[in-house]
C-alpha cells in the first residue's frame, strides 16, 4: 500500500516527514544518555572524581632559623607523636580485660563464684595479658630504637608524675571541704569529706591535725 493512500494530503506527508527527522535526532541522543547514566554510569562518575581530585605532597621542610652569627637556633626534624593509654601504662589494662575474659568463661556463674574463686580464675587469665604487654613494650622500644631499660624507666617516671599531681588535687580538694565545713560550724569527719570529695587515698594526703572539727578542739 501506498503512502499516498494512507495520507492522502501533502501537507499530512510533509509534516510526517518533518517530525519523523527531528524526532530521529532526539531518539538517538536519549539512547545515548540512557547508555550512559544506567550502563556505564559508575564508571564516568569515578573517571569524573578522578579528574577533579588532585593529590600533591608539600615538603614540611621550613628551613633552619639562624642568629645573627650563623649558628642555628631551630631546625626542622620529622618526628612522630605516641599515646599509651594510661591504663597501658599502669599495668591496670591487663588486669580488667584478665577480669572481662573472667567473667565470659564462666558466663552468668560469675555470680555463683566466691571472691577467692573469682580471684583465681582473673589470675589465670592474667599472665596472658601482662605477656601481650611484655611484648607490646619489647616491639615500642624498638620501633623507637632506646633500649627497654630505658622505656621502663619513663614509663616508671610517668606514674610517678601523675601520682604526684593526683594527691596535689586530692590535697586541696580536702583542704577546701575541711575549710568551708569549719565556716559552716559543720561536724564532719575527715572520712566524710573524703568519700564526698570522690577520692578514695585523700586519708593519705591529709595532715593529722585536720581531723578535728573547730568545736572539737
């Protein structure tokens, strides 16, 4: 069949041609974006991010600061910062996950063990973690190349320095209580004011001759 006898009108024929060449075009592209959003759309959007992300490594370098007669006064020198959580420390890490690994043995008979039986099993866990960190001082000293008499004595040093600033706090903080308990004419004892200062060693830091209240005396 002809197209004429379907279409009998020119102008019908002219506009179906018309709109089949602009709608052709269209068609292709929409294929075209169609291909590229749902078939290889990760792959261009990665390619893209590529593009726009630049990586560039500055120096650190900032040069020698010098005095008036050349000699140096500071240089730059790459260095590392380290954390050891205190706990780490203290040794105290190995004794609570001894007591976590405790208590997941046994499950909820946990609460059927006597303190004797608890305190046996925690040390039967607790050689295993003093050994883990045995072996994580032994591996720090050496990534950090001092020997291990040397880390033993800073880390010696560091409990010392915060044990010293935690009864230097406790101090005052009984001093202060004690204080404003003799302002308010109050009787408290020095246990009192301890257990509500929070600090279980201020009965250590104290002075003998603060135990008494002003009525007392």
């Amino acid at each position: 069949m002809r197209i004429e006898e379907l279409i009998p009108s020119m102008f019908h024929r002219r506009l179906l041609l018309l709109l089949t060449a602009i709608a052709l075009p269209f068609t292709v592209l929409i294929l075209q974006l169609s291909r590229l959003t749902f078939v290889k759309g990760a792959e261009m959007r990665e390619q893209a991010e590529q593009r726009l992300t630049r990586k560039q490594w500055t120096p650190t370098v900032r040069g020698r600061v010098l005095d008036r007669k050349g000699r140096i006064l500071a240089i730059d020198k790459p260095s590392y910062s380290l954390a050891v959580d205190f706990r780490v420390i203290t040794g105290e890490w190995a004794s609570q996950q001894a007591s976590a690994a405790a208590r997941r043995s046994v499950g909820n008979s946990w609460f059927e063990l006597n303190p004797d039986q608890r305190k046996e099993l925690v040390a039967s866990f607790q050689a295993t973690y003093l050994n883990h960190l045995d072996n994580a001082w032994n591996i720090l000293a050496s990534r950090l190349g001092v020997p291990r008499e040397e880390l033993d004595a800073r880390r010696d040093r560091v409990i010392m320095e915060v044990g010293r600033k935690y009864d230097a706090a406790a101090r005052s903080r009984v001093e202060s209580a004690l204080r404003e308990a003799r302002e308010r004419q109050d009787e408290k004892t020095q246990d009192v004011i301890s257990s509500q200062c929070g600090s279980p060693r201020l009965s250590q830091v104290l002075a003998p001759q603060e135990t008494r209240s002003p009525k007392s005396r």
